[in-house]
C-alpha cells in the first residue's frame, strides 16, 4: 500500500517535471521491463529497443496517464504488446544484423535449468510466451493479463495451459 | 520458474542507455503547467506592444532595415518560380512540401523532414514517431511505420529495389523500399547518411562512432571501413556518377574515390555540408559562404549577408539554393556563365516556417 502511494506520488512529480521522479520510476521498472522483453522476444538488443520504446511511450503519454492507476500495468502493456509486435513481425520477414544478432542474455549466461527454460519458450508461439511472461514473472493474475492484453479470459488460461504444458516438456528433457 | 526468471541478467549498461535515452525525451517534454492568470494580461500587453510597434511605419522601418542587413536585396516578395527545371522538396514546421518549377506548391502532410526516391517517383517524409512513403504528385501514403524519434530518411537504389536508411534516437536503420525488412547497424554518428547512386547494389555511406567513413551493403551484411577516424565530421555526399564520396571534417573536405580508396584531402576548416552537382563539382558551406570545389581547387561562390543553411543544385547543375533563416530568404545561385543571384523573401510565410531543403528531383 505504501509503495502503491510512493509510486503515486513519483508519477504526480514525473508529471511536474521532476526527472529525479522518473529516474526512481525508470530505475525501479526497467529491469521487469527489460527481462519480460527479452523472455518474449529472445533477443536482447531487441529487448533493449522495446524496453527503452515502452518508456519513451510512457513519457510522451505521462500528461495523460490518469495517477489512480498503477504504473506497471500500464508500462507492462505497451512492453508485451510490443515485444509480440516484434516477435510475429520477425517471424513474417528476415531481419538481418550486421554484427550478427546478440544471444539472449538468458541463453548466454544462465546454466542449466535456466537455459532448457530459455529454449522450451523460445520454442513458444510469442502469444504464449507473453501470457507465461506475464504470469510468472510479472505475476498478474489471469484477469488482469485479459485486460492487459485484450483477450478473453478463457483464451488467456488455455494459452497458459499450452504453454506451460510444453515448457515443462522442455525442461524435463 | 519466478526464480529462474528473477536470475536473469540485466545488463547495467543497456540500463544506462536506455536511461540516456529516456532523459533526453523526459528533457525535451514539456510539463503541463497552469499560467499564473497575471501573466496572461501581462504577455497580451508585451505582445500588442511589439505589434503595435511593428505595424507602426517607423517599426515597419526598423524590421525592414534589419531584414536587408542580413538578406540579399532587392528580394522577390514570394517565390512565383524557380530558375530551372525539376520540382523542390522542403520541410519544416510548416510540413513538408514540393515544389513545381511553375512555383505552384504542394503539402505533403505534417512532416519534418524527407528526401526523394533515387529517380524522383516517391518521397520519404519522416514525422517525431512516423516513417512514410508518399506519391508525391497526390499526397496519398502507400506505408507507414511507427519508430521512436524519426530523423533524417534517405532513399537510394535502382528503379526495382530500392532501400531507405533513417535514424531513430539511437541507431541507424535501413528498411526495403516497401517498409519491411527493418535492420539496424552497428552504433554510428549523427551524421545524415548517403545512398551509391548509379548502381544496382545498395550501397550505404555513413560515418561510425569514431568517425571512420563507413559503407554498409545490406544486402550481404556486409560493413566495410573506407577511411581513418576524422575528427568533427559534419556530412557526407556521393557523387552523382557515384564514383566519389566527400566527407566534411573539422579541418578539410577529403573526397574519396572509391574502387581504389584513394583520398584526396583539402585544408578548408568549418565546412558545415558539402554536395555535388550532377558534373562532379563539389559545393561546400561555410561561414556565411557558399564555395565551390572543382579539379582540386576551392573558390568562393557566393558570400552571404548572414550564416545559409542548406545547399540544393538545380538537377541540371546550373543553380544552387540556399536558405537565409535569419533574413526569411531563399537564394539561389546561377553558377555557370554569367552570375546571378535570384532572392525570395516571406520564406516562412509561404511554408507555415523554416523550411530546409530535401532535395531538388528532375521533373515528373
């Protein structure tokens, strides 16, 4: 409760002006931001472009935001939506890197569990990611993730079904 | 598995540059804030003051007298024509638009910058959040895309496949001419890119963070290095038979030829952009001057009465324009045969602002 009136209060000096307000907001958000980006898209300069657009979206929406809701779902919309923006749009049409794309930080440093976790939802459609994203590690309810990303409920659950049945295949193997 | 997700690494850095970039945008907002309703009366009187004082013929006098300091005299009230064929594209705050060579003029929408198509059939105009491809005879949009913090769209390749590089807040990025296919490039300075003209490739020209002229072709992903870092680089410019490339650095203007990288330097300090004609001679800016580099040798063009911005040559080499911001002045520059020097004033009145200069396209 007292955090929730903390962020309140952040958000209402962000929208005075204040930058240290929004540093506090950025800094506490980014790194939720940032990792439920990268778990849905597997890429990590993606994750860092769609994590940096979501809040450059947050700024120039800051006037408008209404301070009685919380801020996370709010910025957690636009990253998922933009992260399975990015994921269906790469799957149309090639993207090619001229350095060669990045490994997913998740791929590239966690051992283990965490890496048959990385694979099994790469191997995710990016709709069941997003919906395992936001359930397990950004912890919203089943309703809630309806709302953040327009779904009926029912489609919500059975995307969260789905997808844990196959990643719980992917880290058994 | 909240875990296992928690134990993800976040990169301190993507964090600082995601901050860095964040700053700049919450920087540039402006906060809703209530005017102190005194200040309201008082700003209407200021304001109602310098009209007052303008519209009074000694004021009229006084801006007049300034306008010819800074500007060409004996200017043209508004652009009735321009001196050569070809149609012109400006954008500003006004939007973008073209320019007939009759002087009739066309908006394209609310664009702030934008650049013609490599034979002139379509342009791409780029808004705060918006890149466009526009029929530049109808205004209508054939796509669009939504990126962050839009700059400096360039379009370049063959009449069959054709790629526009522009810059978003943080990066350089080439996308097909139908808007799909969007790659980045590795980390790059601010400086406008340019596309090879008169080849089938596609061919990048663009300056990397330590300001090593640098060619990108997307098409085999392939980035090459053409040149040693330079300090201060201001803008590149291909030639048209694209066999040359000049580069504008702190201290000289180095033209490049590229099958076998050889460089030739010129010790001309504060060039602030350069572009060839369509016979090979190289216009330089700088200070209040407009110069001309032909077969190794710098002279001077134009000087002007205050600092231009922006050089376009006429397709048919014979004209060069430049804007005067601080004199609301066009000018442009006969630079074969006799010279003459035609002004036009109320540049922003006709535009809706300072307009700058996107380039001037053959006619249709």
């Amino acid at each position: 409760m007292a955090s929730e009136r903390r962020e309140r209060a952040l958000v209402r000096d962000a929208q005075r002006g204040s930058v240290e307000a929004f540093e506090q907001l950025f800094r506490s958000h980014w790194p939720r931001a940032y990792r439920a980006a990268l778990l849905v898209v597997g890429d990590a300069a993606a994750a860092e472009d769609i994590a940096q657009e979501s809040f450059l979206a947050a700024v120039r929406a800051l006037d408008r935001f209404d301070r009685r809701r919380p801020f996370g779902p709010w910025l957690h919309r636009i990253v998922v939506n933009r992260a399975i923006d990015w994921s269906r749009a790469r799957h149309l049409r090639r993207e090619t890197f001229a350095d060669g794309p990045e490994p997913a930080a998740a791929e590239r440093e966690s051992p283990g569990r965490a890496q048959a976790l990385a694979a099994g939802l790469a191997a995710l459609h990016p709709e069941q990611r997003a919906v395992i994203v936001l359930r397990y590690l950004l912890e919203y309810t089943p309703g809630e993730i309806a709302r953040i990303l327009d779904l009926p409920r029912g489609t919500v659950n059975s995307r969260l079904r789905r997808g844990l049945d196959r990643l719980q295949e992917a880290v058994r193997e | 598995m909240k875990r296992l997700f928690d134990a993800i690494p976040v990169d301190a850095e993507a964090e600082e540059r995601g901050w860095t970039v964040v700053r700049a945008a919450f920087a540039a907002r402006e906060p809703r804030v209530r005017r102190s309703r005194r200040l309201v009366p008082a700003i209407v009187v200021v304001a109602a003051a310098v009209l007052a004082a303008t519209l009074s013929s000694p004021g009229r006098a006084v801006v007049n007298a300034v306008r010819r300091s800074i500007g060409v005299e004996g200017a043209q009230t508004a652009l009735f024509r321009l001196p050569a064929p070809g149609r012109l594209l400006v954008s500003g705050a006004g939007g973008t638009w073209v320019v007939s060579a009759d002087g009739s003029t066309r908006r394209l929408g609310a664009y702030s910058q934008a650049s013609w198509s490599p034979h002139g059939i379509y342009v791409v105009a780029a808004s705060r959040d918006e890149l466009a491809a526009i029929e530049p005879s109808t205004g209508e949009i054939h796509w669009q895309i939504a990126r962050p913090t839009i700059s400096s769209p360039r379009w370049g390749g063959s009449r069959t496949d054709t790629r526009i590089a522009y810059f978003t807040e943080q990066r350089l990025h080439v996308v097909a001419g139908d808007g799909t296919d969007d790659t980045r490039l590795p980390p790059s300075r601010r400086v406008v890119p340019a596309w090879q003209p008169g080849t089938n490739e596609h061919v990048l020209a663009y300056v990397d963070v330590r300001g090593r002229l640098t060619i990108f072709n997307p098409d085999r992903g392939v980035v090459s290095r053409l040149s040693a870092p330079y300090g201060g680089v201001r803008d590149i410019a291909w030639s048209s038979d694209g066999r040359t490339i000049a580069l504008a650095a702190a201290h000289e203007v180095v033209v490049f030829t590229v099958s076998d990288g050889r460089a030739r330097s010129v010790r001309v300090t504060g060039v602030r952009a350069v572009a060839f004609a369509a016979d090979g001679r190289l216009a330089l800016l700088r200070g209040n001057g407009v110069l001309l580099l032909s077969h190794g040798r710098v002279r001077t063009l134009f000087v002007a009465p205050s600092r231009p911005a922006g050089i376009a040559w006429s397709p048919d080499g014979r004209w060069l324009l430049s804007s005067l911001p601080l004199a609301d002045q066009w000018v442009f520059v006969q630079t074969r045969g006799a010279r003459r020097v035609l002004a036009v004033s109320h540049i922003r009145r006709q535009f809706g602002g300072e307009p700058s200069l996107d380039g001037w396209a053959p006619s249709a």
